[in-house]
C-alpha cells in the first residue's frame, strides 16, 4: 500500500489542496488512528487540509487542537503556558489512547509535546518533528508585536483578521506564491472564533519567557524514535539548529525539504507527504 502511495502523492497532494476547504482536517476513524498531527501556534486542526487526504492513503489519521486553538475552547484559568499546553497534551493522548501512535508535531505543537514526553510521562512509539521550536531563540516579529502592552491592543482594532494573517502568512512561507486561498481562509476563519486572539497573545507572552535552555539539557533523558523534517528556508527557526537537534535527540531520520518554508506541510505537501511516507515505510 505504501509503496503504491508513492507513486500517487504529487496527485494527491494536488486534489487536496483543491478540494481542502476551512472546515479542519478530521480522522474518519479516531479509535484506531495510528497517526496523530498536532499543529503550532495559531494554528489548528484546518493547517493539516494540504495532506489529509494524502495521510489517509498510508494511515489512520487523527488531529489534535492545543488548547485556546480551533475548537479547543480554554477553561477560565489557563494560562497558555508551555507546561501547561503539555499537560493538556498528555491528557488527551492518554484518554484516547494514542499514545502508541506516531505522533507529527509542527513548532510550538513539538515544544509542547517534547514537554509531555520530558514531564508527563509521554512515551510515543514515535515521534516526527515539523521545524520544532526546540532551542532559545527570539521570537518572531508578529509574535514579539503580541507582547506589547500598547502595540498588541491595537492590532486588533487596526488591522482586519485578513492582513494579519497576510502577514504571518509572509513570514512564514519562503514562496508566498503558494498560499492559496483555501489556506489563507482557514486562517481568517480562526478569528471569528471567540477566544482566539487572547490564545494568540496569551501564548506569545508565555512563548516570551520561555525556557528551552532548561528543555535542551534534558533531550539525553528521551529514547523514543525520532524524525525530523524541515524547510531548507524556514524564515522562523534556524535550519542550522536541525542537525544538532537530530543528533540530541539521536534522530533516526533527519529530512530537509528544498526551497520550503516554516510549514512544509502548507507550502509543500507533495514533499511533506513522501517524507512522511518514507519515515513510515521504514517500519
């Protein structure tokens, strides 16, 4: 089956991103999903459409919204914190047993769940990481603007959902040229969601103050199998950091997608999906 799959995937990616619409990405069989995507900041189950379609020819898919995210509604009291983003995480991997799956984590989405392996007793069959936020580093410019006090209100009242998300979008892509429409929707539609832009910049606050350092001197403790996957021209997370990563981790794959940006599961899904495919065709 996968070694079918191959030879259909730029098809398939094609059809997918045609057809993908802003309702997100959904498992159609969720008790026995063996492939489980958890998306980064500001995003959702909807940043999976490019190759839903393509994961369900290798696997059984199932997606997962970080709280304050897609449908995620947060409870009164949370504070967006990584740690606690992790202890969420772990508590729905448990409960719906889907620990034992491989489990693809893009950003913010691999600090959290590096988090729940190190502090919450996570241990995934598998695990693949998409441009993972795993070193300090300074954050992104349309992060760091939801940070101030006087700048981030103002966001919100100046500019549309649209030219936020155009903007992100700009830093995000190394080929702007292939956002399409179906993407930059999925996008928009997140802000008619009641608690999105305090997600937004109740995340960045805590992504701000952040300790990795204290994250990067435990990766020794961790002996799930490990892949890495990321865009040669991430604008956002240093490429140089990924092979160092891949060996902290001791990495058993380490791919790096040619002229892709931070979401190679967006910009280039046809690529995405054969590298994922070859992870899993491995076994």
């Amino acid at each position: 089956m996968r070694s079918a799959f191959k030879a259909l995937r730029h098809s398939i990616a094609a059809l997918a991103l045609v057809a993908s619409t802003i309702k997100p990405a959904h498992s159609a069989d969720p008790e026995n999903a063996d492939l489980v995507f958890i998306h980064g900041y500001g995003g959702s189950n909807c940043s999976w459409n490019a190759i839903a379609a393509g994961a369900q020819e290798f696997a059984t898919p199932e997606y997962i919204e970080l709280v304050g995210f897609g449908s995620n509604s947060p409870h009164k009291d949370f504070d967006f914190s990584v740690e606690s983003q992790a202890q969420h995480l772990a508590e729905t991997l448990k409960r719906r047993g889907l620990e034992d799956a491989t489990l693809v984590a893009h950003s913010f989405g691999a600090a959290t769940l590096l988090a729940a392996m190190l502090n919450y007793d996570v241990h995934p069959k598998r695990v693949v990481f998409v441009d993972p936020l795993a070193y300090p580093q300074d954050l992104p410019f349309f992060l760091k603007a939801q940070t101030i006090p006087i700048i981030s209100p103002l966001i919100s009242q100046i500019a549309s959902p649209a030219h936020q998300v155009d903007i992100a979008l700009k830093a995000v892509f190394f080929d702007i040229n292939k956002v399409d429409q179906p993407i930059r929707d999925c996008y928009i539609a997140e802000f008619d969601i009641p608690f999105h832009r305090t997600a937004l910049r109740q995340t960045a606050l805590q992504l701000a103050s952040f300790d990795a350092e204290a994250y990067v001197k435990r990766y020794n403790e961790l002996s799930t199998e490990f892949h890495i996957i990321w865009g040669s021209e991430d604008p956002l997370i240093s490429a140089k950091n990924m092979p160092q990563l891949s060996r902290d981790l001791r990495a058993k794959t380490a791919t790096s997608i040619a002229n892709c940006g931070h979401a190679p599961h967006e910009e280039c899904p046809a690529k995405f999906l054969d590298a994922m495919n070859n992870i899993l065709d491995a076994e």
